[in-house]
C-alpha cells in the first residue's frame, strides 16, 4: 500500500524535476503592453502566449473575476482558492487589476491605459465593449497606433457580419460547426470532438498571430486597427481537409478514419505489448526500412506493396500484419528497431512526458510558483529563440493583485508615449 500511495503522490514533486521559473521578463515583446479584457479560455490563451513572448499583460477583470477563475483543478494545499489549474495556467505572465466598467470612474480609468497601451484583446460576444462605451471605434480616438483583437464564436460585424453573431459559442460549438467533429472518431456513426479544448486554443493562437501582424504593421506606419478572429472559422482552417476533398474528389462527408491515414499504408495507431505505438510510413523509402524491420524486405519490391497507391489499395492485410507484428513487441523494442529510420513514437500518457528525454531537453515543462506554496507544472512555450527566449518569469495574479501597481503607472507611461 505504501509502494501505491507513494506512486500516486509523485506529482506532489514533479516540479522537482522541471525547469524552474525565469526570474525576470525575456522575449522579443519586452516592452509591448496589452490590455487583456479577455475570459474563459480562447481570449486567455491568446495574450498568454504573447506574455509568453515578453509583452506586459496586464488582465483587466471585473469584481466578480474571471468566470474560469473558481474552476477546478485546486491543488490540495491551496486552501484559499484563488484560482484552479486551467485559469493558472491560461493567465501566467500576466498582471492582474480589477476595474467595474458599469462605473464611469473605472472605465475613465481604462481609457488613460489605452492611451499608451499596444493593444486591447478582448473575447467577449459582439457588441458588449461597444455598449460600455468601449468598442475599437472609442478606444482608437484615444490611441490611432491602438491594435484591437477580438476573438468571438462568430466574428464581429465590423469584418462580416455572421447571421449567428450574436450568439455565444463555447469549445465544442467551434468543433462542431467548423467541422471538426465531422472529422474526428473512428466512424460514421462515432464522430467525437477532440478531447483537448482546440475549439479555445487554436482560435487564441490564431487571434495571437492577428495581433502580433498588426502590431508590426503598427510599428512601421502608426496605424492601430481591428483584428477580428471568429472560433468557427478557425477551426475551419484547422480541419481544412475536409473543404479539400469536397473540392478535389466531390465527397461532402468524409467519414473520420480514426488514426489511420486515407491516402497512406501504413499510417496508424497500433497496440503493443505494453502500450500504443504510432507508426507511419508513407513513402516508399521508408516501407522499406520497415519491411526489413520486420523481416519481410521482400515487401518493398512486390507489386501490391512497393508503391504507396499500391499499399492503399491493399490496406487490410498490411494493417492486420503491422497489428499483429506490433503485439509481439515492447514500445521499446520497436523503437530499437526503426526509431530514427521509420517515424514513429510512442503513445505518450501525460505523465510519461515528464520522464520524456525529448521533453527534458527541450525543456518544455516548468516549475511554476504559487500562492497555496508547491508549485505546479505548466507546458513552456513551445516558440524557441536563440537571442530573445520565451519564459514563464510570473504566476497568475490573484483577482486585483495589481491594480494599485498599474494604475500608478498611468503617469509614467503617459510621460514614456509622449517622449
């Protein structure tokens, strides 16, 4: 039992073994300041990754704080429940202040940071910061060099005018209708959104690359102006393929395949003696690295196997002989076997990452304080740069922690703008 117990606590020293914070900013923003009127997920993770970038993001949230905020995960030692895991981690390298936009006071107050701001992102439903007085239309009377990102489920009037523009969308609502959901399963009658929140987080990634362009178009000519992101339409980028093989082959539904590939032999998912082990071969050179792996080079030569189409056509066998191959085998031996010859990797739980040797080197995890004591384990940034390196310098900010902070600087950036 204590063998069991003290498996199942080994999380509470993961952060042991991860890369510690940054003391201070690094990054190519350094000096950049974004106003974050965002919440949830999606608008979070957009100026997340420009904090990780460098840029001073400072979160404005009204007194009931973000609607994330509350959410579990808590740690076991955080008793005073300032924030869970997901807010923690959406909003690290950020600033945060309390502003009541219903009270003209505060929304004065907001106006005189936009004055020497970079940008304002902001994630709520279409029309909301226009009805406080707020909109892009306000803010860029007061900064013309203002850049204004909005991510919404359905875009903004201002770039086209969705008929469903006024309505919320959450992660799945993007799944579903940017056709992803279509996509995804293991069949016709088992179509299934993707478990991680993609519907928030590429859309956010997406309204990142937006205002970073624009900031750069702002820098060369002094000219802010609206980027607008829509999750529906992202997520239609990001399941492209789908529109693709409407376009090439006439197919309006294409079935999900599960891990394997349409248009690939063998290019899949297969179950081994102690796990699961992708593996992919599309191209002829590699079936033949394969082959010899496992022990039939007699296959990269005949003609219902040599060539891709040829594999395509002849799916059912190959896959039942790379199944049952791949049964007889340990992850480990596979990978002795054709790793770095063939693609291929093995199915990583996520608490196989943090033994990960790729993971380690890459230095993808990191220690990230907080205010209940043990710090917690968040993914790096995954953007890496030899001069200016993306880092995790500060926690999530309880609700208001810096309100006094920033607002005192209101004089000193007025004082920086001008000069």
């Amino acid at each position: 039992m204590q063998i069991i117990c003290g498996l199942m606590d080994e999380h509470l020293t993961a952060h042991e073994q991860a890369t510690p914070m940054s003391p201070n900013p690094t990054g190519p923003l350094q000096g950049i300041r974004i106003l974050d009127c965002t919440q949830a997920i999606a608008g979070p993770w957009s100026t997340m990754m420009l904090g990780d970038l460098g840029a001073d993001v400072i979160k404005v949230e009204a007194p009931r704080g973000d609607l994330q905020r509350p959410m579990a995960p808590y740690t076991r030692e955080d008793q005073e429940r300032s924030y869970g895991g997901s807010f923690s981690t959406y909003n690290r390298n950020k600033r945060g202040i309390v502003l009541d936009f219903t009270e003209e006071a505060d929304r004065a107050k907001f106006l005189e940071l936009v004055e020497s701001a970079d940008a304002v992102v902001e994630n709520m439903r279409a029309g909301v910061m226009d009805g406080l007085g707020l909109g892009w239309e306000t803010l860029k009377e007061r900064n013309p060099r203002l850049v204004y990102g909005a991510i919404r489920g359905f875009g903004d009037p201002r770039t086209g005018e969705s008929p469903h523009a006024e309505w919320p969308a959450y992660d799945v609502i993007a799944q579903a209708m940017g056709g992803l959901v279509a996509q995804n399963g293991n069949g016709p009658e088992n179509r299934i959104q993707v478990g991680p929140f993609i519907g928030d987080i590429y859309p956010g990634t997406i309204g990142a690359m937006g205002v970073l362009a624009a900031l750069f178009h702002a820098e060369r000519t002094g000219e802010g102006q609206f980027v607008d992101v829509a999750m529906v339409d992202s997520i239609m980028a990001l399941a492209e393929m789908g529109v693709m093989r409407y376009s090439y082959l006439g197919r309006a539904d294409t079935p999900p395949s599960g891990n394997r590939n349409d248009f690939a032999v063998p290019f899949d998912v297969f179950e081994t003696k102690d796990g699961s082990m992708a593996i992919a071969a599309p191209t002829d050179h590699h079936w033949k690295e394969l082959a010899e792996a496992m022990g039939h080079p007699e296959w990269a030569l005949e003609e219902d196997k040599a060539t891709i189409r040829a594999r395509v056509l002849n799916r059912e066998p190959l896959d039942q002989a790379m199944t049952e191959w791949a049964q007889k085998r340990t992850n480990q031996e596979i990978l002795d076997l054709i790793g770095g010859k063939v693609p291929c990797g093995p199915v990583n739980l996520p608490g196989d990452l943090f033994s990960d040797e790729h993971v380690q080197a890459r230095q993808m995890l990191v220690a990230v304080d907080q205010p209940s004591g043990r710090p917690i384990v968040q993914v790096a940034s995954p953007i890496k740069m030899t001069s200016t390196p993306t880092a995790i310098h500060r926690r999530a900010p309880r609700l208001g922690e810096h309100t006094e902070e920033v607002l005192s600087e209101i004089q000193d950036l007025r004082d920086r703008f001008k000069s």
